[in-house]
C-alpha cells in the first residue's frame, strides 16, 4: 500500500466552471454552489484519492488557481512546481478551448519543460444545446499534447471523479516507473 502526495494545478479560462468541479470533487458532489465569485488568487483543496483495485492513495493539493489574464501573473508565482496539471475550458466556448493552447504554453514555461502529466477537462456538458467543442476535436487536441480527455458537468455532478482520478493514476503510475529505475541502479 502506497499513500503519495501531489501537487495539482487547475488552470483555464475565467468562468469554465474550474472551482465548481473543483468544489463538487472535494465535497463529493455536495457542494455546488449557485453563486460563484470569481476567483482572484488561488484556492488550495485537499482531497485523498484512493485508488480503486490497488489499496494505494495519493493525496491531492489541488491549486485552483483565477483565470483572469490580468490575475494571471500574480497567481503563477503561486503555483510552486506542480505534479499534476488539469487544463479546464467549457465546451459552449470554442474561444476557452482555443485559449488552452496558452495554458499549456504557460504552464510547459513555468515547469521549466519538464514532464507533468494531466488531463483536458471540457466542462459543462450539460448545455448541449450550446455546444461548441466538439469531443473529436478536443480528444484530438489533448492527445496531440499528451493529455488525458474527460467531459463533465459540475453543476450535475457528472464524471467529476474521473479526472482527478486519472490523474492520481497517472502520478501513481510515474512514482512505480522512477521506484523501478532506482531499484535497477543498486548493485544486485
């Protein structure tokens, strides 16, 4: 049994809906709120995920850090290195997803290049109706930049779990790989 901690950041647009999956993943689909103030620095959450099937757990820091372009520079000196990174746009806005491509420039910038896994998150897949994403294209995009794609809806708690769940499994999966490296270095 492994019990792992990581660093999370939630990055995208202001106004996809980051704290609300943020919020409904941590309450476990408790707590959404009708009323939401935009967020202006950074909100850390806590949350420990376990995974299914294995007896292991990594513990989450979610950074949901404001979207806001002029927030935006303030907040980064906030985001220390991270671990794992949840890129958030809403499906009813081709113009959040178009913008993703300079999150991932920000973030790849700020981590120096290194590797972070993560996942694309298309919020709001309860408004249908309003869809501008297509899931194709944004399943294409992620993979194209080495990301996991999920589709949720904060408001109806929809998928919530599955991002963040993926992304435990993914730092579960780089701590076996660099545990496993190490052991291969000792002397037999």
């Amino acid at each position: 049994m492994v019990k792992l901690r990581a660093r999370c950041l939630l990055v995208g647009d202001a106004a996809v809906g980051k704290s609300a999956l943020c919020h409904m993943f941590h309450s476990d689909g408790t707590l959404f709120q009708k009323n939401y103030s935009m967020t202006t620095g950074v909100e850390l959450l806590m949350k420990c995920v376990n995974i299914p099937d294995t007896g292991d757990s990594v513990e989450l820091y979610i950074i949901d850090s404001a979207g806001k372009q002029t927030l935006v520079d303030a907040c980064e000196k906030m985001w220390g290195q991270p671990s794992l990174l949840c890129l958030v746009f809403d499906l009813t806005s081709e113009r959040s997803f178009a913008n993703c491509s300079h999150w991932m420039e920000r973030v790849r910038a700020h981590c120096q290049s290194l590797h972070v896994p993560g996942v694309l998150v298309g919020n709001k897949s309860d408004l249908s109706s309003r869809r501008e994403v297509q899931a194709s294209v944004a399943q294409e995009w992620a993979q194209s930049q080495g990301l996991d794609y999920h589709e949720t809806s904060a408001k109806e708690m929809e998928n919530c779990d599955a991002p963040l769940l993926s992304l435990a499994r993914a730092f579960l999966s780089v701590y076996q790989e660099r545990r496993e490296t190490i052991q291969n270095l000792s002397p037999g």
